[in-house]
C-alpha cells in the first residue's frame, strides 16, 4: 500500500477560556515514495537564443541540455525543445515526444547543438508555443513543467498577455545581468507553483546546468500531484470557531463562507518536499472547561504518481483544551520560527521597495534590522535558519549600496530570493548553495553530476 501525505498541525495544547486569536501553523509532507513511485515527466524547454546568446553562454546551454537530454529524460518521459529569437519559428522539436528511443534522443540532441544565437528577444513566441503544448496535452497522472531562460530584457512580443500560464508550472532563468528580473518573477508567480531563478554567468564554470540539475531534480521526484489542502472549521454551533486569516506563501486559496474553509492549492511535491500553512484562529469565549476541543479539521486530497484517481487524507482532527490556566503568550518553536521566516521575507521585500525608490540607505537600515533580529533569536531549533537568513541578508546588503549595484545585481537576487519564500522551494541565488532552508538531501545530486558532465562529458550516470 503506498504510503500517504502526512499532515501535521503546530499549536498550543490548551488555550484561555477567553475569546482570543491563535496562530497555527499546518505543514503538509508528501510520503518517501520509492524511486520508481515517481511521476513521468512533461517538460518543456523554452530557450533564448538571441544574438546576445553568442559564444559562450549558448555553448553552456548546449551542454546543459545535452546532459539532461542524455542522461535524465525516461523513457516515459515527454520532452519539447522551443527556441525563440525575434520569434519561435523553428517547429522541429516544438511538440512533446517520448525519450523512449537512442535515436530520438541523438536527434534531440543533434537539434540542440545546432541551434545558432541570432535576432532579437520574443519571449511571448517561446512561451506562449510551450503553455498551449502542455495546456492541450495535459495528462493528470504526468507532471508538467516549462523551464524558460532567457539572458536580455523582452524587445518583441509581451510575455505578460501570454494566455493560460496560470494553468501551468513556469520556472524562469535569467541568465547574467541584463535579463529583466521583474518580468521573470511575475510570469513564474503568474504560473501555478513556478518560481524565479537568478544564474551567474561565470566563464570558469557552468552555473546554468547547476541550477536546471538543482530544479529538474527536484521535479524528477515528483511523488504525489494537484495536492489541495482544505482547513475547515465547524460553522453550524452556536458560537463557532473562526478562521481569520490563510497564508500559505503565494500559493492560490479559495474561500468557502457557507463551509468555513479554505482550500490551498500546493501543486505537485516530490518526495519528503513539504508545505506549510499559516492562519489565524479565532476561539470564541467558553464558560468552562474542556479537554480535546476539536477547533479545526484538516484534509488533504492528491493523486499518487501513476494513480488512475484521487486520494484523500483525513479530515484530521485539530484539538485543544480549554483552561483557565492556559497562556496566549506562548507559541510553539516551530511557529515561531516559521513566523520569523515570514518577517525576514517581508524585510527583504520592504528593502527592495526601497531600493526601487533609490532609498539605499533605507534599504540598508531594513536589512541590517533583521540582522540583528538574528542575533537575538532565542529558539532551540534555530540554528539551521539562523545561518540560512544571515546568508541571505549579508549577500542582499552588499548589493544595496548604489543604483548600478542593484540594477546589475541586488534587484534580480532579491525578487530570487522571495519566490523561494514565498514558493517554499529551493531557487538559485546568483549560485546554487547546499545550505537552502528549503533544500533536500538530495537535491544535491543532479548538480553534482551536472558539474562532472560540464568536465567531462562522456561520463555517464
């Protein structure tokens, strides 16, 4: 029997008798399937190869593709190539084939290292050829993923009034320091689950295919799909429980008044990848009290990789005491922590407000706040986070000093860093780092071997 998403709820074990507001936090998991549990994969890579693409970056991006066409397509696997320049009019590989054949995959890769950079930046062309593709082709037991780089700012085309990306997954790449960073992060946070990925465009190494292999790794283990987590209340007693406020990153949430609940959607989560919930609980005031309160339910409902239908977990019973001795000043450490994620997100983005308005110093004083606010985090199970967000907040100040350093810079590694909180997801920040909150043991793995393959490219894995 496979195994199931675990849901788990962080709380108080007893609340006051008053009426009062709690925080909780609910953290879904998706199971540690095996290797062969995984979900077949549709992918769609859609590359820039604009004259600016010249020389050595669109010689990285050959090699990049090449070893995951090589070495990580399955056979089950469905993949599209979409080039696009002053337009994506090379069709050749542009619809989704199986890798189920040597042959098909040499003339994959012989297409990819023919591609030559010329014209100019269709955006628009590229992904609006790749959202039909997998729209029209969409199998609910497959995940589906659109991988679009691209290293200059959009000159033809708008890629904001490309259709359906809501309906899909998008991550973006911005390849260097002249890409458009604000375009990029809003077509991934347009798209359903996508996320905003900064790469260095380094001459001694090949940055790129560290960050496809750190990403396309994740999505190789893909275990359960469409996850919806519903948190509901019981809104037929008399003085009921109240749900005040969702937050689960910017992941979409709808509400149902007449139900009380509110149903997130997650997506897809590889192996042991999980999700957390915020939200904010109203108790309404009790005359006495009560042990095992059930104030909130949770359920989760998902589709196994290679399931002909849904799964439901749950719905799982929340439950506090009631008593006259309860504290409202305590909070759970992993609440608190999660709490704290979410300030230093908030901070990064305020800076960037900031920045934006050519407030540097302001900017500066921002950051060097919750630097501090490190400093004094007095939590048993901080000390991972506490390096993670002192990282991100010493590289964030360093670019916030001028305008030249933010616009080459600071802007694009600060919009990287809120979609990976706000997607609770790995990105690449300038460079893939092993140390991400939001990283997985194995996460490792395909950069690791991305990198052998950029020295050597006969190995074979």
């Amino acid at each position: 029997m496979a195994k199931a998403v675990e849901i788990k709820a962080y709380r108080n074990e007893a609340a006051p008798l008053k009426a009062h507001e709690q925080t909780l936090m609910v953290k879904v998991t998706a199971p540690a399937t095996g290797k062969k549990e995984t979900a077949a994969l549709d992918i769609v890579f859609v590359l820039d190869i604009s004259g600016s693409m010249a020389g050595d970056r669109i010689a990285k991006m050959k090699k990049t593709m090449e070893f995951f066409v090589k070495e990580k397509m399955g056979a089950e696997d469905r993949l599209a190539i979409v080039p696009f320049s002053s337009d994506a009019n090379d069709k050749s590989h542009a619809k989704l084939d199986r890798m189920n054949d040597d042959k098909k995959k040499k003339a994959v890769v012989a297409f990819i290292n023919g591609l030559k950079a010329h014209g100019d930046t269709n955006i628009a062309a590229g992904l609006e050829s790749a959202v039909k593709m997998l729209v029209e082709g969409r199998r609910p037991d497959r995940a589906c993923v659109i991988f679009l780089l691209t290293d200059g700012a959009q000159n033809h085309g708008d890629a904001r009034k490309v259709k359906d990306v809501s309906k899909v997954n998008v991550q973006t790449y911005g390849f260097g320091e002249k890409h458009d960073p604000t375009l990029l992060y809003e077509l991934a946070h347009k798209s359903h689950g996508g996320a905003f990925h900064l790469v260095k465009d380094n001459s001694a190494e090949n940055n790129l295919a560290d960050g496809f292999g750190m990403v396309l790794g994740r999505f190789r283990d893909i275990s359960v799909l469409n996850v919806r987590v519903t948190l509901r209340v019981t809104p037929k007693q008399k003085e009921p429980e109240k749900i005040h406020d969702v937050d689960p990153g910017s992941y979409p949430t709808e509400h149902d008044k007449e139900k009380g609940s509110f149903t997130v959607e997650f997506g897809d989560l590889a192996r042991l990848e999980a999700r957390r919930t915020m939200l904010l609980l109203h108790l309404p005031k009790v005359h006495k009290e009560e042990k095992g309160k059930t104030v909130l339910t949770v359920e989760c409902l998902y589709r196994l990789a290679g399931a002909a239908k849904d799964t439901k977990v749950g719905p799982q019973e929340v439950k506090m005491d009631r008593s006259s001795k309860a504290n409202t000043d305590e909070t759970k450490p992993e609440v608190e922590l999660e709490l704290f994620r979410r300030k230093h997100a908030a901070a990064v983005d305020e800076a960037t407000k900031l920045a934006e308005k050519k407030n540097f110093a302001g900017a500066r004083e921002k950051l060097a706040e919750r630097l501090s606010a490190l400093d004094d985090l007095d939590n048993p199970k901080s000390e991972d986070l506490v390096g993670f967000l002192t990282t991100q907040m010493e590289h964030m100040f360093d670019h916030m000093g001028s305008q030249e350093e933010y616009d080459k810079k600071g802007k694009a590694l600060a919009l990287s860093i809120l979609s990976s909180h706000a997607r609770q997801r790995p990105t690449v920040q300038g460079h893939v780092h092993d140390d991400s909150l939001f990283y997985l043991k194995r996460d490792s793995k395909y950069v690791a071997q991305a990198r052998q393959f950029h020295i050597n490219p006969n190995t074979r894995f």
